[in-house]
C-alpha cells in the first residue's frame, strides 16, 4: 500500500491531467461559445501541464514536485524560445534578393502606452533597420519621438492625433491610399498601398480589443476580415491581435482572408522575468509574398510586447521589376 502522501500525489496529478486537457478542449468548444476562446490562447501550457502530470504520474515519489518542476521549466523554454533565434535582421549588404523581387523590410510593435524609454524605441529601430513600421498604443512620447526622425521616415501618418487612434506609420517608401480608421465596428487600423514599384503591395497594421470583451473583440475580427477580403492582392496586415495561434480569433481572420500567418513566437509579457508566454503579435501575407528569414523578434525597449518583424520579398513582375534597382 502506498504512503498516504505518496496517494495524494497520485491523485494531484490525475486531476492535474484531467483539468489541462479539460482546458484545451475549452478552447475547442469556442467555436459553439467564443467566450471559451480565452481557453485557447494558454493551450501550449495546457499541453506542457497534461504532459508534466502525465510524467509525475508514473514517478515512483515525490510525484508533485516533479510535476510543478516540468511546467515550470515548460513556461522558461517559451518564454527562453525567443532568445535562440535571431533577434537582428540580416544586413542588407549580406543577403541577395532574387530576380522579380524588391525587399521590404516591415516592423510591427505595439510600444505600450505607458512606456518613456523612447530613446531605446529609436535605438531599436536603427538596429532593425526597417523600411516600414507600425507602432501600437502610441503616447505622445512615441509621436515626438517619431516626429524627430522625419528625416529617415518622412512618411509618417496620422499627420495629426485622432480620437481613437493609437496607430502610427513611419516609412521611408512614398505611401499612397492611405487610409486611418477609428472607432468603427472593426478595431483601430491604418491602411496604405506602396504602389507599383513594388507589386501595388498593401500593407495595414492594427490593434485590436483583448479580454474580457470577447464578443467586441469577435466582432472586430471577423468585420476586419470582411473588410481585408475587399483589398487588392498582394496583402500585408500585421499587428496586436490580443490571440494566440490557437485561438479561433487567428484562425477565422486568416481563413476568412485566404492570408497566411507567418509569425510563431511569443511576444508578451515581455516585462515578466523577459519571458514572454503568448504569441499574440502577427503578420499575415499572402502566398505570393516571401519570408527567407521567416518572422524574427526584437527587443522590447521598454514595452510590455517584443516587436516582430521580418524581410519581406515582394513580387514585381512586368515593369515594376525594371524599377527594383532604383
């Protein structure tokens, strides 16, 4: 007969088991109640969780240490996941783009409202070295900060500060089309085309509404898809949308769109020991445009959000491809 404690830790991780595969599957029933979809956005750590009981399960003792052990050192590997890929882009001195193709270098960084650090904001970007960037949850700190390197991104929009709008872009590539949109049904965005010399590529960067208001942050994905499915292809969108890989907030805005998600990695909260847990920052892209390096993550220079970005190669077939040496 086994020691009463020995029982009890037994039983620990049977429970244990039982309620991390009961949330998984919680974040599955979203698609009958899409308040459940808070389930899915922690369905890696429930994996790590069933996985760790499952392990405890057969050890002969001290069954419960070893259980929180594992999913301890479960959460350090995600948030420690970010750490072994690059976090620079590839000089663009050292990488060759194809025939047909211009590079495009974008950033997507939510910069946190309540963030002061803007000189290490700048001191990211100089390192990244982007052609576009769209930040989130922009003070009026990011704006002069911003406002001050006009002479490397001249483009920069809104031009003056809207209600609602936390969005901001800065380009060195003339933008044309471009289009600000908040509050409306679907969430805050800022929308530009980049004409024809590079592919009449669209590009719009957004934020939207996180839990606890589920059913508003429902409806403004899927009034966003309807509202990206109408864009002329090729399609860029990035940006926070407060949900996982495995929500079904992601999954309906890229089935709904016909976009790709291209990013994986976690990026917040980047302030909590520098590990973050959930992938909640995206870009989506159409087939036609290519990812050589993937989505790659930066630092997060004050922010609760690491940045994503990546090189881009955009297709630009016919006259534009005479124009990619400009």
């Amino acid at each position: 007969m086994l020691p009463r404690t020995e029982s009890l830790g037994r039983i620990l991780c049977l429970l244990g088991m039982c309620f991390a595969f009961a949330g998984i599957g919680m974040g599955h029933l979203s698609q009958y109640y899409v308040y459940l979809d808070v389930f899915s956005h922690l369905t890696l750590h429930f994996g790590i969780a069933a996985i760790a009981c499952g392990w405890a399960y057969l050890m002969p003792k001290h069954r419960l240490f070893f259980a929180v052990a594992m999913m301890l050192g479960g959460m350090v590997v995600i948030g420690l996941w970010p750490s072994f890929q690059p976090r620079v882009l590839p000089p663009r001195a050292v990488v060759e783009v194809p025939e047909g193709y211009r590079e495009l270098r974008v950033m997507s960084f939510n910069v946190w409202l309540w963030n002061r650090e803007q000189e290490a904001i700048r001191q990211e970007i100089e390192l990244q070295d982007p052609d576009i960037i769209f930040f989130a949850e922009v003070n009026r700190y990011t704006r002069d900060m911003a406002a001050s390197m006009v002479d490397t991104y001249p483009h920069q929009y809104p031009t003056m500060v809207q209600y609602g709008v936390h969005l901001r872009i800065m380009s060195r590539i003339p933008l044309s089309n471009v289009t600000v949109r908040g509050p409306w049904k679907g969430p805050v965005f800022a929308q530009a085309s980049l004409g024809p010399q590079w592919g009449n590529l669209t590009v719009l960067g957004t934020h939207t509404i996180r839990a606890p208001q589920v059913n508003a942050q429902w409806m403004q994905v899927n009034t966003l898809a309807d509202y990206v499915r109408t864009l002329p292809s090729p399609r860029l969108v990035v940006g926070d949308f407060n949900a996982t890989p495995y929500s079904r907030m992601v999954r309906t805005f890229a089935s709904r769109t016909g976009l790709r998600r291209r990013s994986t990695m976690p990026t917040w909260p980047s302030n909590n020991l520098r590990l973050p847990q959930l992938a909640i920052d995206h870009m989506f892209a159409d087939a036609t445009l290519m990812f050589p390096d993937g989505v790659q993550v930066g630092e997060a220079a004050g922010s609760d959000h690491l940045p994503i970005m990546a090189r881009i190669l955009v297709p630009v077939p016919g006259r534009a491809a005479a124009l990619q040496q400009e």
